[in-house]
C-alpha cells in the first residue's frame, strides 16, 4: 500500500483542497479521504462512495506525476498518519 496526501490549489468552491488516499498494490483505491473549504472531511472506501465521493476508476499513477502538475502539492505519508486523518472523516450522506 501507498499512503499519499495531495493539496489543489484552486478556486473552485464545491471541490476538495486535500486529498489523502490509500493505494493498493494493483494502482487504484483503496480507500480516500478529500477535505472541502467549508470544513467537510468526507472519505470512501470500495463498500462506500456517494456523489460527494468517490474512487478512482482508473490508475494512481505515479505521486511524482501528481506532484508535477502546476496546481498540486503531493507527497508520500505513513500508514498511521493516514489513518489518523481517516478517523477524523465522515462517510457523505448522499448516494449515488
């Protein structure tokens, strides 16, 4: 597993400012965890997304290739620091 924590630089208001992610040997998601202005900390897992929330369908990627693009900050974090910030999240209220 990869633990990585990612901030967008942005202006959009209804998009998340951080990222934490859980990545599976395979590439994808494994569980996620995205942190909004208004102060939500919502996460998903493979048994629980929502329109809020979801996982990737396709590949990670490489951290690198994320931390290269202009609006991002990416970087790699412990397992304990990311189950930390999963235990401060909250599954979102509204499904698919």
């Amino acid at each position: 597993m990869e633990h990585w924590k990612v901030d967008w630089a942005h202006e959009f208001q209804s998009e998340p400012v951080r990222s934490y992610s859980e990545i599976g040997s395979d590439g994808y998601d494994a569980r996620k965890i995205q942190i909004y202005r208004d102060e939500r900390i919502l996460k998903a897992d493979t048994s629980h997304e929502s329109a809020e929330i979801g996982l990737r369908e396709v590949p990670a990627g490489s951290i690198d290739d994320v931390a290269n693009q202009p609006d991002f900050s990416a970087s790699s974090i412990s397992p304990e620091g990311f189950e930390q910030a999963w235990r401060t999240a909250s599954w979102a209220t509204r499904r698919q």
